[in-house]
C-alpha cells in the first residue's frame, strides 16, 4: 500500500488509477465487513454500488457474488461468477465459487469437474479437496472421499479442516459441508391448531404473527391469537352432590395480543421484553407480559431465564375461570456434534391461589448421512401443583413419566424436511400412583419453496393441556413467508 500511495505522486497518468483503486478497495472493506457481522442485504447494497461505479472490477464482482450465495440466491450468484470465467477463465476463485453454488444446487456432476480439473491443475490445493469431498459425502460415495482426503494431507498434513473430514470419514459421520444462509429476520406468520383430548374437550386456535426487523440487531414481533374451546362442564346445584350434577356443554372464546422487542446487543446475548393483554368470553381484559435474557456463554451452549404472567386456558372449564399465572422459567440447550441436550424448569403462581412447577429434561442423539438420519434419545418431565382444585385440569395434582426416544428425519432435498417420532415409556398420573404404560407419536413436515414455508404437523399423545394427563390427537398447520 505504501508503494501504492509513492507512485500517485509521481504521475498525473496514475492519479486516476490510484483513486480507483482507494475507491474499490474501500467497498471491498465495507462488504466484507459487512459480511463478517451477517449483514448480508446490507454488504449486497455496497457491493452493487460499487459496481456500478467499477462495472469491469471482478473483485467486486465475486464477493456479491458471494453476498447473494450468503441470502440463498444461488442463481444470481451463478451468473455473476460465470461472467468472471467469461473474462477471465483462469480465476481460481470464482471457479471455486462456481463449483460451490453447482453443489449447493446437487449438479454434483459439474461441480465434481470443476473441482478435479483444479486439483490437476494444481494436486495441493486444499480448498477444492475439500469441496470434491464434500460433494462425494454427499453422493454416499466415502470411499472416495477418502482418498481425495488422504491425497490433501500429503500436501498439508496440519490442516484442521482436512483432519476434521478423515475422522468424519472413520467416524461413520458422512455428511459433506452444510451451507450457512442469511437468517431473514422478518416474516409473516398464519398458523392454528386443533385439539380433542378424551375428556371431551375441543380447541381451534388460529394466530397471526410479524416479525420486523427495526434495526440489525432489534426485532419487534406482534402476535394476535384466538381461541375457541368447547367442552363439558358440571354444575351443582345448591343442596345436590356430584352424582346429581348437571353435565352441559360450555363455549369460551379467548383472544391475545402480544407485542414484543428483541435486542440482540452482541451475538452472544439475547434481550426481550413484550406485554400485551387477553380478553376473556365475557369481555374482561387482563394484562400479560413476559422479559427474558438467553447467554451463550460458549459454542454450543445456551442459558436462559424468563419472567411471566400468561393466561391458561386448556380448556373451557378451567377457561370460564378466567386464569392467569405468573412465574420465572430457566432453561439451558446444549447441542454438541449431532446432540440436543435441553432442560427446562418453572414454577408459577395462578390467580386461584395455586402454584404450579414443571421440569423436563430431553436428550436426543442423531446418526446416520443428513438425508436420513436416525434419532434416539430420553425424555423426563415432571408436573406438579400445591392443590388439587376442582375444575379438572389441576387433578391428578402430580404427573411424571419417563420416555425413550426413537424415530427418523427426512431431508431428500433443501425443498422437504421431515420428522417422525415416537416416545414410549411409563408415566404415573397422581401422586404415589404405581406407572403405566404411556407413549407418543409426532409427525412433523416442512415445506420450504423459496421465501415460503408451509409445515404440517400431527401428534397423538398424553398431556395435551398444560395442567392434566389426557390422551389427545391434535393437528397444526402453518403458512410463513420470510423477508
């Protein structure tokens, strides 16, 4: 840079090169900042910009390129580094990106050529060694992955990356590199849910949602919930017991708004606060709100606490009530290679004078090629409340079960993500009750077409409500577009 600066002052011919060449190395620091901290639409406006005062710099023009692969815009990404090759057929760099977005797209074939002709071309390099193996773990082709990796290493036997891949290989962990994309930080959301346990009870529930990004690191989302519960109710008439109560059917209608900010101060601090209110079927409005902090004091691992007061509304009994609870929740997620570790516990104090406590721990292990991976793992939760009040939902006033954990995941292509669970165990539904059998199905899928996403879910299992032990089938669609 110093000799750079010494020549624009030794000519006038060079005055106009050196300021372009100050102008474009600036955009280039600007977009590659702007990259490092995953701002990808704000390094996608300086890049362009600059393009268009550079329109023949293909510097700039691979690192949009770049920026648009980052946003999961492959085919804008493809082109641009097709028109570097066209000017320039020897720039490994964009042959690089080329062959990347060709795997990203599984135009293995193609990606696979590029790869191997720079490898010919020059046998130690590293980078596209590691993308030939990536795109064969992808093909289920380990063998020879093996080799292109056992080749690199005679080259560059200290590489990390190159290591990483022979014990993936060994390990029987064959899943090639995964790409990361830009996290779209806005959507809307309209999703609902309905429910019927085997007490008789009935829930529809719909809700709309948005999620706006005010700046980089501050969300503000908006939700508004309706619900609608029907099902059998007692009453007892003043001088009758219960074998001379009167069943009738009840209908309660609930609606919620909840708005919310979510400030992410660094990336390894999350910060929220919200409230809103609920109106119960009679048109009485109570307010709710909710302020919760998440710390991930290293990789892979998540703490969190949160602090609440929320409506509880299982059902229409407990619903006509006109419940509320308020209490903390502390949770932890660890998720080492192919591991989801989480906990969770709280304890909320109801508006009936109640008080409730929940703990639940969940292990799940994965194995097997992304494609299809197999899942086996272990669930404990545990229910309690101080009394066993008469409006159903709070008795048995003790609930526990122990779970083991068995199921698949599907992901034949980046359009469908699919997941198929099943929990067996025993469970023990009162306090000092001996267990029994117990056990869950859940079947989740995932259609992703562009910025939409579509999700079909089913489940049948115990516990449906958050305060009782029922069996229930329930169903849950959703509609969300990204942006």
């Amino acid at each position: 840079m110093a000799i750079l600066v010494a020549v624009c002052f030794l000519a006038d011919g060079t005055a106009a090169f050196c300021s372009d060449e100050d102008s474009i190395q600036r955009v280039l620091a600007a977009g590659q900042q702007a990259m490092l901290q995953r701002h990808y639409g704000q390094a996608v406006h300086i890049l362009r910009n600059g393009l268009k005062d550079h329109p023949n710099e293909n510097r700039l023009r691979l690192e949009l390129g770049r920026a648009y692969l980052s946003r999961g815009a492959d085919g804008r990404a493809l082109r641009l580094f097709r028109e570097i090759l066209a000017a320039e057929p020897d720039n490994r760099l964009a042959k690089l990106e080329l062959a990347q977005v060709l795997g990203y797209r599984r135009k293995y074939a193609d990606s696979d050529h590029i790869y191997e002709e720079l490898l010919g071309a020059n046998p130690g390099d590293e980078a596209a060694a590691i993308g030939l193996a990536s795109n064969l773990l992808h093909q289920q082709r380990s063998s020879e992955a093996r080799d292109v990796v056992q080749r690199a290493l005679t080259f560059h036997p200290n590489s990390l990356r190159l290591q990483e891949y022979k014990d993936r290989i060994e390990s029987g962990h064959l899943g090639g590199e995964e790409r990361e994309v830009e996290i779209r930080r806005n959507l809307v959301e309209v999703d609902g849910d309905y429910v019927n346990d085997s007490g008789g009870n009935h829930s529809w529930r719909t809700s709309q949602r948005a999620d706006v990004r005010i700046k980089p690191a501050l969300t503000n989302r908006l939700l508004f919930e309706q619900q609608v519960q029907h099902g059998p109710t007692m009453v007892v008439q003043p001088g009758e017991g219960l074998s001379q109560a009167d069943t009738h059917d009840l209908l309660e209608v609930v609606k919620t708004f909840d708005e919310e900010l979510r400030w992410r101060p660094r990336e390894s601090l999350l910060l929220s606060a919200g409230g809103g209110a609920v109106q119960f079927d009679d048109g009485e409005v109570h307010a709710i709100y909710e302020t919760s902090a998440a710390v991930q004091p290293m990789q892979h691992l998540l703490l969190g606490a949160s602090f609440s007061r929320v409506p509880i509304t299982p059902d229409a009994q407990a619903t006509a009530l006109k419940l509320t609870a308020q209490g903390f929740e502390a949770f932890a997620s660890w998720t080492p290679a192919r591991w989801q570790i989480s906990a969770r516990g709280s304890r909320q104090h109801y508006s009936d004078e109640n008080i409730g406590s929940r703990q639940s721990v969940e292990v799940i292990r994965e194995w097997g090629p992304p494609r299809l991976t197999l899942e086996t793992g272990y669930r404990y939760r545990h229910i309690s409340f101080d009394q066993a009040l008469g409006h159903g939902y709070f008795s048995p006033n003790n609930y526990q079960s122990h779970l083991a954990i068995t199921g698949v995941g599907f992901r034949p292509g980046k359009w469908y993500r699919g997941e198929f669970l099943v929990r067996s165990g025993v469970e023990s539904v009162a306090a000092g009750s001996p267990f029994g059998a117990a056990w869950e199905i859940h079947s989740r899928n995932d259609v992703l077409l562009g910025n939409w996403t579509l999700e079909l879910d089913y489940s049948k299992y115990h516990l449906v409500q958050s305060t009782g032990a029922f069996r229930a089938d329930a169903g849950r669609f959703a509609i969300t577009y990204h942006f």
